[in-house]
C-alpha cells in the first residue's frame, strides 16, 4: 500500500525525527479513539488524541490526551498558566487548525499553537497520534513528539466521568 506523506510527517522528516505512518480503516459513524486502537491493534492508553481548547490567558491550545480520558480542563489551565479552559465547538477546528475531526494532529497545524501533552505519553516507548487525516496514524517516540512539537509535558486528562446510574 502506498501511503501518501502528511505535512506532519514532513515536519518529523525535516527534524531528522524517526517515525512510522500506520494506515487503518476509517469509520465514518465512529471516530473516536478507540476505534483507532482497536484498528491499530494497540493499547488505548498509547492512541492520542488532539483536542483543541481556549484559555483566559494565553488563547488558543492544544491538548494531546489518551484516547480513554477526557482534558482535564483544571489541570491544562493550571499547567498552561490559564485560570479557566474551555472546549473549543466543533465548528472551529477547521478553520483554527487546518485539521478536521478525527484527523487533527499535534504537528502541522494552521498557526503555532503552545501544545500540552499529559505525562502518561512518556512511559511509552511510542505512541500514536493523527498523521493529520482520518485513516492515518504518527507511530513516534513521545519524547521526539515532545521535542518536535515544543511541548510541555503534564498532568491534563482524567477519567471521563461516570454516567449517573439510572434508579
């Protein structure tokens, strides 16, 4: 199979950053991140998304968060030096990061955003993240990530919160 580089791999190719482009298939009624790792064949707590928010201080931000948490919106505004973080709507991604839903990527975005990953990235030996289109994963080393994006490593996902039980 013939995989086309994405702009995100040529930024890791021009840093000398080694790298895997790894192909799955797409469903177009599930994008989320567990079935990438189901895909992949992978644990979900090494897929990585890419999440979009805004702070009161320093605006707009990317967070880098395992598939199986949510951004800890305390957390990120305290790691980026923000007092409150909110999720930026849907309808925003494209036109803030060049990226669309399930293919955002940490690398290669429309404008140099601070990027925030959670620490957990780093007991890997790699890490996914979005090559920067649905169908299409980075296999990369978190520290060269880190390295590549200028990121700061810290503690900004939590556990979803449970669902009420129904009574």
């Amino acid at each position: 199979m013939d995989i086309k580089k994405t702009n995100a791999a040529r930024i890791l190719d021009r840093q000398k950053i080694s790298y895997e482009l790894i192909p799955y298939k797409v469903d177009e009624n599930d994008l989320g991140a567990q079935h990438v790792a189901d895909s992949l064949g992978e644990d979900i707590n090494q897929v990585f998304k890419t999440i979009l928010v805004h702070g009161d201080k320093i605006g707009y931000l990317i967070c880098v968060v395992p598939g199986n948490l949510e951004v800890d919106l305390k957390g990120a505004a305290k790691v980026s030096g923000n007092k409150k973080i909110e999720t930026v709507p849907l309808k925003d991604l494209t036109p803030l990061t060049g990226y669309i839903r399930g293919g955002c990527s940490p690398l290669g975005l429309k404008k140099n955003f601070p990027i925030f990953i959670h620490e957990t990235a780093m007991q890997f030996p790699y890490i996914y993240v979005s090559a920067g289109e649905r169908g299409l994963q980075l296999k990369v080393a978190p520290a060269d990530l880190v390295k590549a994006t200028r990121a700061t490593v810290g503690v900004i996902a939590r556990i979803h919160p449970e669902e009420p039980d129904a009574k």
